[in-house]
C-alpha cells in the first residue's frame, strides 16, 4: 500500500475487509437526493406525454392472462403493468412509474458502489450524476419494459457482492441470488450474467467465494427460480431460445452490426468518456483491483452485443459500476485543471441534452414530412415522435365489424398479423364492443388459437390472411384500408381488415404451425 493511502485503498485481506467495513467514507446522502429529487421531478413530467407502445399494451395484455413463462419474457413485467392498468386503467403514468423508480434506484446505486469502492462525498455524487444525465436513463425512465426492470435489478446484484468482497458478510450472497432469481422472472439473461460472475471470481478472485455455501444457496435460489418457466418453455418448444436470432435479425435491421458500437456510445452520451476511466481502474487502481471479477460480466455483455447482435441496452447494467470506479479513480490520482475543466464541459453538455430530450420530446406528429418505409427507421420516429396510429386502427376495426352481415357475427372473432395490433385491440377494443382478438405473433400466439366454432374473422394485417396464416378460406373480403402515407407502419400504414369465412382447417390444428416470432410491420427490412 502506499504511503498516506488509506486502509481500504489496497488489496484487503479478509480481516482487512472487515476491519474496512467500518471505515467506509459516510454516504452523500444531501448530494445523491438532490441529484434524484431533479431528476425524477424532470422525467417524470413526461410519462403522460405521449400513448402507450405497442411493448407496454402487450405486457398488460400478457399481464392479464397470468403464466409462469412466455414466449419472450418471464412474468414479471407483464404482471406489474398488468396491476398498474388495473389500480389506474388507461394511465400511462401508472404503467411506467416503476420504470421511472427503477432508474432512481440505479441512480442511488451508482453512488453506493463508489461509497463501496472508497470513494467519498465527490465521486459518489459524481457518479450519481453520470448516470443521471445518461441517454440511457431517460430512455429506462421512459417506458416500461423489461430493460427498465433487468438494469436495475442486475446492478444490485453487482453492489452486493462488491459488498459482500469488502466484508464477507456471507447473506450478501444470499441476497444477490434472491435478487437474480427476482430477474430472471423479468429477462433470461441473468443466468449469463451469473455465470461471468462466478468466472470473474475463478479468474480474478476472491476465489474464497465458492468455500462458501451461502454462494451455492444463492446459486440455488437462481436455479430453482428458473424450473417453472424451464418446464413452460419445454412444453411450448422453447420459443425464448428462438427468440435470440429473432433480436439479432431486428437488431441487424435496425442498425447493422457495425453500428452497434455507435449505439452503445449513444447510451452514454457525452459523459460516457468517464467509462474508459473506468476500464483504466479495473487495472490500475489499488481500490478497484479487488473488484475485477466484475470485468468478465463487461467483457461478455459486450461481446455479447458487438459480436452476438444482442439489443445495445442489455450493457446499461454495469454502467453504474463503471461510472463509480471512473469517478473514484480520477478522485484517486488526481487530475490536472484542464481536464477537470474538460470533465465540467462534457457534464454540463450531458446534462443539457438529455433535460433538452425530455423537454422538447415526443414532437409533435404534424411536424412528420417523410414516410417511415424502412424497418431501420422506426426505432428513431418512435423516439423523436412517439407511437401513434392506435385510434385509427382501433376506428378502422370496428368500421369494419360494423359492415359484417347480423348474421355472421355470432362468434366471430379478431385475428392480427402482428402482436402490436393484437395488444392495441385487446386494450381499445372491448370499450367499443369489439369481439376477442388473438394473433399467432410472438408472445401473443401462445395466449391460445381462436375456438374452433369460429368461422368468420376479422383479419387484421399488411398481407393477405391466406398468405399470411397459411390458411385457405371459402371466403375472404377486404373491408377497409388504412395507410396513412405518415403513418405507423402496421399499425396505420400498409395495413388492411379482411372479413374470412369457413376456415380450411380447424383453429386448433392450423394454430401451431402459425406460430411466428418475427414481426411483420409492411417495411422493408
């Protein structure tokens, strides 16, 4: 240890981390509650500004038809969305407070693991604050979804056993593990994420972490968490394995693999410079180096993402570990006055930017001049404009109910090419009177097939209901159009309600093999 460094500066010991454990700088508490208290007054003024995406109506359709497993996900985030809507139906607030609550507890996260690391009042509350002034936490704060949830949940487990390095209070494993069993109902990643935990300690120590059985309890926690929906997936055929490819096609179509690094810098924003101090201190640093078993989770998250074509987002979990040990590194050596100065200017401008996105966006649609043709572009016109196109949809449907025969309506039922328009209908429609809607797109495919006593659908989709369900009909009609040359594509644009009559083949037999992950929006991929 050098000289004038203090005890929990170098490489402890067991009985130095417990010695240490009461030597810890006191918490910025004043600072870190200034810093949530404007952050989360700011984000959340704009919950309600814009309508629901296509995402949260399907968790809150999914969330109302409870399972142990889908598809996609765990249930989790499905069954909070679906209890929000239902203490406060319609509101969009109401569905995305725990998004906005999440991403203040990584916020307060960030500071705890810099308190962990030695830092004191100056990097805690810096590294509060480069999380804050994220891109990433605005968009975590914006929306529910199960990025806003896994961030979170994922870098608790990593203070925990940063902690629990520090001062082998051994619940600190069973915790983590309680935590992760917690996220795996959310995403399946989180198993990866503890195996590069487990490798990181193997690698890089402390190896003492496997003597012990709270380790295995924690582990066992995990893995018990994981058999419900391990038996619901084998049933169903493994659909969340598929599911991979199917995010690396979207992914690819989004912005190539190439762009995947530009897209993770964009997560950052301009204070994402502090993440290469970070990376400095996992190897420089006497305080960080007793925490590099955490440099594996990076490693592989983005390895995962730059290699495997995985959503950018699924890396914003270590990011308040690397802004503590960025902010207490530079806290450590020392900086000179002009990159202080630097370190000011990238801050300020970080946080104007991301005060001048929540305050400027969702634009309004009338300001839209170019139509969205490319799959590629939907992800930016939902972040500069919002979703749109639901009330035309939901109008568009029951005009056409509206025109099918007294006759033909008993029984008749709502079929959607894509889960958006089944999610959007199962939501706006019954307020309307419109008849049950199932779809044999991704998650909603597995809520069941339409009852075999249905002979006429309302077909909902971009192509034609024989191409696109594989189905012959004796009859079929197209009763409306919507396309809307600003529109949503899939949603208002390309899309067309069909009336089929007398299936070819029963409900129950054909459904299986309808089954498809991939969502089809008319745009070009």
């Amino acid at each position: 240890m050098r000289k004038g460094a203090a005890p929990w500066q170098g490489r402890l010991s067991g009985a130095g981390r417990h010695r240490a454990a009461d030597r810890l700088p006191a918490f910025a508490w004043w600072e870190v509650s200034a810093i949530v208290l404007v952050t989360g007054s700011l984000l959340f003024v704009r919950l309600d500004r814009y309508d629901f995406i296509a995402d949260e109506l399907y968790f809150i359709a999914a969330g109302q038809r409870p399972a142990v497993s889908y598809a996609d996900q765990g249930p989790a985030t499905p069954l909070l969305a679906a209890f929000a809507d239902q203490l406060a139906p319609g509101s969009t607030v109401a569905v995305r407070l725990p998004a906005l609550l999440m991403t203040l507890a990584a916020i307060v996260l960030s500071a705890l693991i810099a308190r962990e690391f030695g830092g004191a009042r100056g990097p805690q509350t810096l590294a509060a604050l480069a999380y804050a002034v994220t891109p990433a936490a605005v968009t975590q704060s914006a929306m529910l979804s199960t990025y806003a949830l896994e961030a979170t949940l994922t870098a608790l487990i990593s203070w925990l056993l940063i902690r629990w390095v520090r001062t082998h209070s051994d619940y600190l494993l069973v915790l983590a593990g309680a935590v992760a069993a917690l996220d795996f109902q959310v995403k399946w990643l989180i198993p990866l994420v503890w195996a590069a935990f487990a490798l990181g300690f193997a690698l890089l120590g402390p190896r003492a972490v496997f003597r012990r059985p709270a380790w295995w309890l924690g582990s066992g926690l995990l893995a018990a968490s994981a058999v419900p929906a391990v038996l619901w997936q084998h049933d169903n055929d493994w659909p969340q394995v598929a599911m991979g490819a199917v995010v690396r096609d979207e992914q690819s179509a989004v912005a190539g693999l190439t762009a995947i690094p530009w897209e993770v810098a964009l997560l950052t924003g301009p204070i994402g410079v502090l993440l290469l101090a970070s990376l400095w201190a996992g190897f420089r640093s006497p305080r960080i180096q007793p925490y590099r078993f955490l440099i594996p989770v990076v490693v592989a998250g983005l390895a995962a993402i730059i290699g495997g074509g995985l959503r950018p987002y699924y890396v914003v979990s270590a990011f308040p570990g690397l802004f503590a040990a960025g902010a207490v590194y530079l806290a450590e050596v020392g900086v000179p006055r002009p990159i202080r100065t630097t370190g000011v200017v990238l801050t300020a401008a970080a946080t104007a930017l991301c005060v001048t996105a929540v305050v400027a966006l969702p634009l309004p649609q009338s300001g839209m001049r170019q139509p969205t043709d490319q799959y590629s572009q939907i992800d930016w016109r939902v972040r500069l404009y919002g979703p749109s196109g639901w009330n035309e949809l939901v109008e568009g449907v029951d005009d056409a109910y509206r025109q099918v025969p007294a006759e033909q309506l008993p029984g008749l039922v709502l079929v959607t090419q894509n889960y958006w328009q089944a999610a959007a209908l199962d939501h706006y429609g019954p307020p309307l009177g419109l008849p049950a809607v199932y779809s044999p797109n991704r998650g909603f495919a597995y809520f069941g097939a339409p009852p075999d006593t249905a002979t006429t659908i309302l077909y909902v989709g971009t192509d034609h209901p024989e191409t696109a369900l594989g189905l012959d009909f004796a009859e079929t009609a197209e009763l409306v159009r919507l396309d809307d040359r600003l529109g949503y594509p899939g949603v208002n644009r390309f899309v067309s309600v069909w009336k089929c009559r007398h299936p070819g083949t029963l409900w129950s037999a054909a459904w299986p093999g309808m089954r498809r992950l991939l969502v089809v929006d008319g745009t070009t991929h």
